[in-house]
C-alpha cells in the first residue's frame, strides 16, 4: 500500500467499522427499516424512517408509535427511542417534520406533518389501530399533539419529550386531552420558560400550566400516576437528570417512554426498560463520522500524490512569529473570543435582516452565514494592526478549487453508500451529517457564497497570523483547534456550569442559541484539523478553505429546517 493512501484507506475501513456496528444494532434481532415518502395534506410529501419488527403481518398486527423530533433536527435524531421501540414490538415511524429533512417545506406547516403522519401509520395493514402512541421531542411534541386534535380517538396515550401542551404552538391541555399522557421533562431543560412557564425546569412540579393539565393544585409528584389509564384521562410526570437535547442519549429519558408505553398499550413484547442497546448504535455512527473525516484527510492526501495535483504540493515558506510574543497572545485570544462574543448579536442582526425566502429559505442558516461574514471581516481587519512577519500563503487558486471538489465529493459518495445500504447519517448526537436532497443541494449553492467568504478570510487570518516558527505538528494542530474552538469551549462551560449551579441558563432568553452552539464546539475543531492539515501540506490556506466551505455548508443545510417553500 502507498505511503500516500494510506490515511484513505484507513478512513474508509473505520466508516465500514462504525457503519456495520450502527446497522447490526439498529436491525437487531430482525427488525427491518424502510425509508418511505407520503403525501401530507396540501400536496406536502413527508419523509420518515418506518421501523418494522420481525414477524409483523397484516394477520399479526403490532401496536404503533409516530415519534418525532424536535425543531432542526431530522428523523434519525429519533433512532434510539425508535429502536427501543421496534425491538419490544411495536412499528415505529421516526418522522420528518415539516420542512425538515426529506420532507417538503416549510417548517410548521399542516400541523408540523404530526396528522399525516399519524394516517399514514393508521393506514399500514401490519399495525393494531387500537394501540398506536405518539412520542415527540420538544417541536415534535408539538406535532404529534397536532395529530392528536386532529384525530383524537386515534390514538391511546402520549409521549412529550422536553416539550408541552399549550402555548406557543399546541393546543391547550386539560385532565381529558391529550389522552393518557406522560410529560418527560428534564431537571436542567433549556427551555422550560417557553414549555411550561418556569425560570428553572425543577420549578416544574409547580408549573401552574402542568398543574391544571394534571388537575391538580398541589406540586405534580414526579413517577405518580394521575387521572385513569382505562378512561384515557391518566398523566405522569418524570424529570431525567440530564438538559434538553440530552433526551436524547438518556437512557433515563427514553427508559420512561418505554415504561409509560409499556402501561398504556397492549401486544408489546414485556423488555425491561433498562433493557437498552440503542447507545451501541450512536457509538457506531460517531465511529463512522470521524472515519470521514480521516477519509478526507486521506482523499486529499491522496489527490495530493497524483500529477493532476502534485504542483499543489509546497511545505509553508515562512511564519508570522519567531515565538509567542504578547501580540501573539492577543491574536490569538480574539481569533478565539470575538465569534463567541458576537454570537448572540450577530445571530439576531441576521434574522431580523434575513428573514426566510426565496433567495435565503433557511432561517437559521442565514443567521449563521450572516454571524460568519461578519466574523470573517472583523478577523480579516484585525490581521492589519496585529500584523506579523509577511506570509504568503494563497497558493494556486484553479487547483485548490479542483482539489477541494474532488475531496469532498468522494467524501460525500461515501455518505451516500452509509445511507443508502445501511440506512444511517454519521452522527452522534445533535452533531450529524447526513446526505441532501436535491433541493437542499440547490439551497446549499446560494449559502456557499457567504460560507466561502468566511473560510477564506478566516483561515487566511489563521496561517498567515498565528502561525509561529519552531512549531511541532502537534503544537500546530492544538494552537489551531485552540483558536477557533476555545471560545466555544469555554461558552459552552460557563452556560452549562450555570445551568447545573442555578437551574437556568446564563443567557435565559437564548435557549435555542445556546444549544445550536453545541455543534460548533467540534464543528470548529474538525475545520480547524482539516485546514491545518492541508496548509502543511500546500503552503496554502486556499484548499483547508475551501474544503471547509463545501463541507460545512453541506453540514448546516442539510441539518435545518427550510421555512420558506422552495421548488
């Protein structure tokens, strides 16, 4: 094996590894997964992941369950509650909300896709109509509790993870309506100010809103049963230790869904909740998403070695700094701060200037490409007054956007392989990749114009201004990931330092925010990999750049919710 491809090599057998580990897991003991699309109401197409366990027939009919995801997430995000479930019994349609995923746009439209969803599980020959239940995560509670006014004698009981009845966007509860319902809120949810009307989701016992749902005046007692389960009037409350999007890889959280299931539906099979193997398949998708990054690594690499791009090929020349002087420091520290410190700000600029349509249908994205322009200037003037030795890093531009086409459109072919005979993203937990369609493909063109701007200024700023004589490759490496990643990191410590200390967040009124900045904890350490990794190898900025732009565009567009309808 050559020197060159060997990185490749190694990228695609731990894609292998982690894939096989993730399929083996989610089809355990024979259940079989389909990727389907049906007509929604309006002429809306839905997409949804259907979960079908070994044995089900027309004549052996299995009680079913819609589960949900919440806002800018998509139907994988679901996979081990949908596993769970599949593996006692029960046919599970992970759906695409609304506007999300494969389904079509916009977001929030005909009750978020929850009453499609909930006809189209009711119309499959193999599933026991009298048993169906509905599970949602946060906006997913939202859905299914739009399928459940639109069709409340079709279904038994309910499921909201980390969501509510009520305000904003879902009917108001009472002790009759939902049916059988269990509430899965967490001690240190983000959002319990929008859920339930409480600073802190411990006060959710005391949640004026819950109460009445509970009919009840009392503090709600975590783990009691109120209300009837044979008159569909029965209510539990349960408090995980963990925050919101954590639900999602709690084995507390998921475990009492099961259990509430387990009570208020017939013809599962009786596995304890504890019972859980559901993790082993996350382990697998997050072991083939770093394969994908070492294969794109090795792809570049690779191309690298071949006469169509070895011109490329140019060890860098020279460094901004002969050592780490106090400019330096200072460099460095806003190379790391200034993203975190705009990031709230820049982020509401861009939605009251970029507002969903045509031309930007993705809200959140837009949002985030206007934060990362802005960044991008301000990292680009910056470079004029902390200005060290002279660096000339620009490298070839015709074949650094060859090479970096190249790279992630081979990377990309291997995504569509995962998906396609494994039916699995590379993802653990809210960080995942995961194929476009089309459209979204369309969309991404129009945001990789802004992103590129961001990558080529910002890590311009980077090689050309941080970039220190005498450097070993690990201390280039970790200055690098320090510089783009360390201001996040610490965000992210003091945020959830004090939502453990206080019961809220530090910044109560950007839950959403805060938890979108989850991602760009690792998202900016990989950027940080990748582009140190091919300016060693070229001189360059250019192709770490623009690999980083396709990459990253691909990475938010196919991950978010598209508001405006798009053709």
């Amino acid at each position: 094996m050559k020197k060159q491809s060997r990185l490749f090599h190694l990228g695609w057998v731990v894609i292998l590894i982690g894939a096989l580990l993730a399929h083996f897991i989610q089809t355990s003991g024979g259940i079989s997964i389909r990727d389907i699309r049906f007509n929604g109401a309006n002429g809306q197409v839905l997409s949804g992941l259907l979960y079908v366990p070994p044995g089900v027939t027309a004549e052996n009919k299995a009680p079913g369950i819609l589960a949900v995801h919440g806002y800018i997430n998509s139907r994988e995000t679901q996979s081990g509650f949908a596993i769970e479930y599949a593996r006692r019994g029960y046919v599970v349609l992970a759906l695409d909300q609304s506007g999300h995923g494969y389904s079509d746009a916009p977001a929030f439209a005909n009750g978020f896709g929850g009453p499609a969803g909930l006809a189209y599980l009711r119309s499959l020959d193999i599933v026991d109509t009298n048993n169906i239940g509905l599970e949602g995560h946060s906006m997913g509670g939202w859905t299914v509790l739009a399928a459940a006014a639109a069709m409340p004698n079709d279904y038994k009981a309910v499921v909201l993870e980390g969501s509510s009845t009520g305000a904003p966007f879902a009917q108001e509860g009472s002790t009759t309506w939902p049916r059988n319902l269990a509430v899965v809120f967490s001690k240190f949810d983000e959002f319990s100010p929008l859920m339930w009307n409480v600073d802190r989701a411990q006060d959710v016992v005391t949640s004026p809103k819950l109460q009445a749902v509970f009919g009840t005046t009392d503090a709600v007692v975590p783990g009691n049963v109120y209300g009837d389960i044979a008159a569909g009037t029965a209510r539990m409350l349960q408090t995980p230790n963990t925050t919101h999007p954590g639900d999602h890889i709690s084995p507390e959280a998921i475990g009492y869904s099961i259990d509430w299931f387990a009570q208020t539906l017939e013809g599962a099979k009786p596995i304890p909740s504890s019972d859980q193997i559901w993790l082993w398949k996350e382990i697998g998708t997050l072991i083939a998403f770093v394969g994908f990054i070492i294969l794109l690594a090795g792809t570049f690499e690779m191309l690298l070695s071949t006469a169509t791009f070895a011109h490329l090929r140019q060890a860098p020349v020279a460094t901004a700094h002969r050592s780490r002087t106090a400019k330096w420091w200072i460099g460095f520290a806003l190379s790391a701060f200034i993203p975190v410190l705009t990031y709230y700000l820049f982020l509401y600029w861009g939605g009251q200037l970029l507002p969903g349509s045509a031309l930007f249908p993705q809200t959140i994205t837009s949002q985030i490409a206007f934060w990362a322009v802005l960044n991008g200037v301000i990292v680009f003037l910056i470079g004029f007054v902390l200005r060290g030795e002279k660096v000339s890093a620009r490298g070839n531009v015709l074949g650094s956007i060859l090479i970096a086409l190249a790279t992630v459109g081979i990377g990309y072919l291997f995504v569509i392989a995962a998906d396609f005979l494994f039916k699995i993203d590379f993802r653990f937990w809210v960080v995942a990749l995961k194929p476009m369609s089309l459209l979204q493909a369309k969309i991404a063109l129009v945001y990789l114009v802004p992103f590129t701007l961001f990558f080529v200024l910002a890590l311009r700023g980077l090689h050309t201004g941080l970039t220190v004589t005498g450097d070993s490759r690990a201390k280039q490496y970790l200055s690098n990931i320090g510089a783009l990643a360390m201001g996040f990191l610490v965000f992210l410590v003091v945020q959830y330092g004090w939502l453990l200390i206080n019961g809220h967040l530090l910044s109560l009124n950007e839950p959403l925010n805060t938890v979108v900045a989850i991602q760009f904890l690792p998202l900016m350490a990989i950027i940080a990999f990748l582009s140190t990794f091919t300016y060693r190898r070229t001189g360059s900025y250019l192709p770490g750049a623009l690999i980083n732009s396709l990459f990253v565009t691909w990475y938010i567009v196919a991950g978010q919710a598209t508001q405006f309808p798009v053709s």
